[in-house]
C-alpha cells in the first residue's frame, strides 16, 4: 500500500482591476500618470504662502510699517484666527481691509462628519474655484493627528484609491494646506473634537500631521515643502515638531532625494503596497517609472541623511497582496539594505461591500505581520480611524451628493 500523495493548493490570486470606474490610460494603453497640474485660476496669495521677508514687504505695500506683518503671524498662527474684530492691537481704521489683503478666505466648510464618538471629524472644504478637498482630524491618547490634503484629486490613478479616480484638478497652495490646520487647531480650542481623559496632558492642538489626504504630496512639492515651513517655524510659523510631521509618496524617487536634502527631519512614508514589480505596476502605476528597488534604494538613502526611521505603508488586501511570500520577499529586501532603518505598517484596506478590494481576513494579517517580525522587521498593523465616515485611508473623495451641497454652499467672504 503506498501512501497518497500530498495535495497543495496554489494561493489565491486575483488581478487589481478597477470597479465602477474606468481608469484613464495614455495612448499605449498604460495607466495615465497626471505630474503637472492643470492651469486654473490660482488662490489669492496669503500670508502662509510667504516666507518672513516676504510678509513684511506686502505689509508695507499695504501701507503699514513692518512690524504688523509680526502681529498678524501671532493672531493666525497662535490664535488661529482671521477675523479682524479679534486683533484689537491692529489700527482700528483699515484694519479688515488690510486682514483680508493678508488672509484672504481660503477654505469654505462644507460638511462635517463625526464618529469614534467625537473623536474623529471629516471635513469637506470648498476652495476658491470650487475644487473639493478633505480632512480628516483624530484625537488620540496623548496626540492630535490631522490628515490632511495636498491637492484636489490626485494624478497617480492607483486603482484602488478612491481619491485618484477622477485624476488631478489641481495643485493645492502652501496657505491651503496650513489652512486645514489653523481651522482644525481652532475647532480644537472651542472644545469641537470630544473631551481628553484625565490622565490626557497633551496639548489642545493638532501634534502631528499626516500628509495621507488627497493626492500626491511629492508632486506638488515646492508648495509641501513651503507648508512644511512654516508648519515647523517656531518664530514665525505653527512651532510645530518636523517629527510629528509625516510625507508619504507612492514612490516619485527624484523627490525622495530631493526631501532626504532639505534638513528638515519629517517621517518620511513610502506606500509600497506590494514588493514585487509585477504586482506592483498594476496597483502603484507609477511603478512603471521607478520600480520597488529604487523606491526602496531611495527610502534607504532618506534615512542615510536624515537618521530618521522609515515608515513602509502596505494596504493588505485580500487573497491581492497579502500572500506569505509576499511577507517574506519584502523582509528579505528591506534587511537586504540593513537593519534598524525601517518599520512596516500593515493597513487593512477598508472595505466595500461585493468590492474585490476588501481587507485581508484576521488570521492572514496576523501571519503577514507575523512573518516580517521574526525576519527582524519592526511591524505594528495599524488601526484605522474613519470608515464609518468614509474617512479612512484610500476613502477620501468628493461623492455627487457632497458636490452638490457644495454647489449650494457660498463662499466664505
């Protein structure tokens, strides 16, 4: 009698391929990838989008001595406020003539969305042209988070995203971007996102920044980096810590390079998403430019320069990416760049009811973040904040019914 022989099942595969959606692609047929953003009016200039200098010469132009452009800093970045009855310091005569000529209106609150009883609200801005962006902001034990956006839509076409699926409307400003955070830390100081525990001695202001939102911060990167400064500027700025700070890209390496080199020492975050190119070309198109191994060469070099920990954020999907062996071949080319530089971040892919894209099941997580930790690769699976509002990651874009209140909702003069 001879033994029967052992049957194997060859893992489950399926395909990345868009649902409800066609996916816009270039002349050979290859995922269409948006750097450029497209020409629209641009937003009033503001003070967030000058450097020191810069703010006191507009004063000036304004008519008003140097030293106001200080005062108007301290209202807004401290005080978060635009409104000029609140800077009795200022002239009374032309005093909200020359606070709008500074800060002009930028964002127009849409909706808000609240779950995790109160601690995480979603915002839906309307920018001056009428281009939609969110964020999200999370109070966590001992921090603050926001999400935040960095351009209306996205131009990378990552077919699972929700955000990139009506590509790049345009570039956001630097004053843009700072002014999610000003409204957030202000929401924050009139007690809008829940109380802290007792035990809670953090400050009553967004700690730390997520650049997760909408688009692809490293493709606007002159107006990022601008933000970034004067995010972090203690003098004249949010004072903020560059180590709350975290940039994420999908893998724009000539960026990556160009960060690793502005001595400012932010998180910096690679989605990678899968390790093996085959995958990866049909999930990150921009793959097609710059392959797994010249991301991860890059994200080595950041940490090189900076001595700053590398973040490698992957969205486990199931029976997609979320393979054993996937596991193993990404533990074995990150040691292959050394130890100690990087830390994974597993993210169960939020789900959509019948979608293919649904998170990897429990036991699967677990086995993947099993394996890259007993190959020496710190991994922490991440918790998601937001689905009930679909605020999630790879969650963020402006549905019909919000494009439509949008469209009912006037500025903000």
């Amino acid at each position: 009698m001879t033994d029967s022989p052992v049957r194997t099942t060859k893992p489950r595969q399926v395909r990345p391929a868009t649902e409800g959606w066609t996916q816009k692609k270039d002349a050979e047929g290859r995922p269409l990838l948006q750097f450029a953003s497209p020409k629209r009016g641009k937003p009033p200039v503001h003070l967030a989008d000058l450097t020191p200098e810069q703010r006191v010469e507009k004063v000036k132009e304004l008519g008003l001595p140097g030293f106001r452009a200080k005062q108007l800093e301290k209202h807004y970045f401290q005080h978060w406020t635009h409104n000029p009855a609140d800077m009795t310091d200022l002239p009374a005569e032309g005093r909200e003539e020359f606070v709008h000529g500074m800060l002009p209106p930028l964002l127009t609150e849409v909706r808000r969305l609240e779950t995790d009883r109160g601690d995480t609200i979603k915002f839906l801005w309307k920018l001056h042209d009428g281009a939609l962006v969110e964020s999200v902001l999370m109070r966590y034990p001992g921090r603050i988070t926001l999400c935040v956006s960095s351009q209306a839509g996205c131009g990378m076409n990552c077919p699972f995203c929700a955000t990139g699926q009506a590509g790049l409307t345009r570039n956001m400003s630097a004053a843009e971007i700072i002014e999610q955070i000003v409204r957030a830390n202000r929401l924050i100081a009139d007690g809008g996102l829940g109380g802290k525990k007792k035990d809670d001695h953090s400050a009553e202001r967004v700690s730390n920044i997520v650049f997760m939102g909408m688009g692809e911060p490293l493709a606007n990167y002159a107006r990022v980096m601008q933000a970034v400064r004067v995010m972090t500027d203690k003098q004249h700025g949010l004072g903020m810590s560059a180590r709350g700070i975290t940039v994420s890209t999908v893998g724009l390496v000539p960026a990556i390079t160009k960060l690793a080199n502005e001595d400012i020492p932010v998180t910096f975050a690679l989605s990678l998403h899968a390790p093996d190119d085959k995958l990866r070309d049909e999930l990150i198109p921009v793959n097609s430019r710059w392959k797994v191994d010249e991301a991860l060469d890059a994200a080595r070099a950041y940490f090189d320069k900076t001595g700053r920990r590398v973040s490698i954020e992957y969205a486990l999907i199931k029976d997609m990416n979320d393979h054993g062996w996937r596991a193993d071949l990404l533990a074995e080319k990150l040691n292959a760049r050394g130890r100690g530089w990087v830390h994974v971040n597993p993210i169960p892919l939020n789900p959509t009811p019948g979608s293919i894209w649904t998170a990897s099941d429990v036991p699967v997580q677990n086995e993947f973040v099993r394996r890259l930790n007993d190959a020496g690769i710190p991994t922490t699976l991440r918790d998601t904040r937001g689905k009930e509002i679909d605020g999630a990651c790879g969650q963020l874009v402006a549905t019909e019914e919000d494009e439509a209140v949008a469209a009912a909702t006037p500025l903000e003069d």
